[in-house]
C-alpha cells in the first residue's frame, strides 16, 4: 500500500524560531499533497494544497507568508513555519494520492506534533 | 461549501455491545463518503469509503456504514466491538470525481469500556 512518512514526528521549539516539516512519499510519486493542522479535540483543518513545481493553494484564512510550503520533488513537500508562536502548536498532518491506488482515497503521513514554548 | 456534524464527541460503550456513530453532512453536489479511523498519536487511515452503488459498505474489521441520501446521513456500525477500537473515528465528505479535497467532522471518540 502507499506509505506516507513524516519527519520529524515531534518538535519543541522557542517562540521565535522556524520549524521545518517533511512530508514523503516512500514507495510512490505525489503530485498534490495536503496539509492538515488538527488542534486538541478538534478535527482536522485543511491548511493548504501543495502542488509539485508550483505554487501552493492556502485555505481562506491560512497565511501563506507563515506557512511556507514547498513541492521540490515528486516525494517530498514540507512546511516550514515561520516565527511559530505557541498559538501554532498542533498535530500537523499531510496526505497525499497515489496515482497507482484509487482517485478517491488520501494516504495520511502519521503526523508531526509541534510544540512551541 | 460542504460540511460535517458528528453529533456526538465522544461514546462509552461496553466491550462486546454493539455501537453506532453518527455522521450528517450537507452537499449541494454529489458526494462521496468516507470514515476514517486515528489511534492515539498516529494519522488518519481509512476505515471504509462510499463513493457509488451499494449504499451499505463494509470494513474488514467488522464496521459498516450505510449511505442515506434523503437523511443525508453515513452512520457507522459495529455489531461488537473490541478493546482495540478504542480511537477516534472522523467523517469526511469530499465531492464526486478524483483527488477532490476532503472536509472533516469534528470527530468521535469511541471509548470501549472492558
């Protein structure tokens, strides 16, 4: 089955700093990922689109200068987020299709916690 | 736009007893459906999916859900449950076609009690 990674799975950093995320897909190549933030007891919110060689497509109300967002290759996005305040503490979670499986199913990496002091 | 309502946060349930999970959404296009499943600290995986035909779909860990147009409605059942499914289960709706975006409910925590 496709397999999503993300690195790293949980990150505490100061107020301030910027905090990079991987996402991967290991054994097939996505050219749509999907990032989530899911805060405590709540479901999960799509942040933003991130399509292989262009642009990403942010959600009303996401701001894309804060969650920057990069799809260098058909296997890897990430999202860096800059200046992370503790209001930007979540489970960041990303998805993707496989062009092998079906058009109707997302393979979800098992999230990355981040912790901002 | 589409939405979501999972009415109930979280449901207690005695291992054994059988369980039901209610998921609504509103759509002004055809949909598909799906439940996913997350265990503590991991991602989302996919429990099972309605996208057309049989409005009655399975898993194969013994869940089903059942498709109703006119209620507008993607129940989740188990018959019995075990210790193990204790995780939170989300409802989610995308519209019809390929690598469409997925909107999420807010979530429902099974809670099996031994």
């Amino acid at each position: 089955g496709a397999v999503v990674s993300q690195h790293p799975s949980w990150v505490i950093c100061k107020s301030g700093t910027s905090v990079k995320i991987e996402c991967r897909s290991l054994d097939f190549q996505a050219t749509t990922m999907f990032w989530y933030r899911q805060f405590p007891k709540q479901s999960l919110m799509l942040m933003a689109t991130s399509n292989e060689g262009s642009k990403a497509t942010y959600e009303q109300g996401v701001e894309k200068d804060k969650f920057l967002i990069n799809h260098a290759s058909l296997t890897l996005s990430t999202l860096t987020v800059t200046s992370a305040h503790p209001e930007d503490s979540s489970f960041y979670i990303c998805s993707a299709f496989s062009p092998t499986g079906d058009q109707e199913t997302q393979y979800f990496g098992p999230g990355t916690r981040l912790l901002v002091l | 736009a589409q939405s979501v309502t999972q009415l109930d946060s979280q449901v207690p349930v005695f291992e054994e007893a059988p369980v039901e999970l209610r998921c609504n959404y509103s759509s002004s296009v055809s949909v598909y459906l799906f439940w996913y499943v997350q265990y503590p600290n991991q991602g989302l995986q996919l429990l099972l999916k309605y996208l057309s035909g049989s409005t009655l779909v399975e898993s194969i860990n013994g869940f089903e859900a059942e498709f109703n147009k006119s209620q507008t409605s993607f129940h989740l059942r188990k018959p019995s449950v075990h210790i193990s499914d204790t995780a939170e289960y989300f409802c989610a709706v995308s519209n019809s076609g390929g690598y469409q975006k997925v909107t999420f409910g807010i979530g429902t925590k099974l809670q099996v009690i031994p």
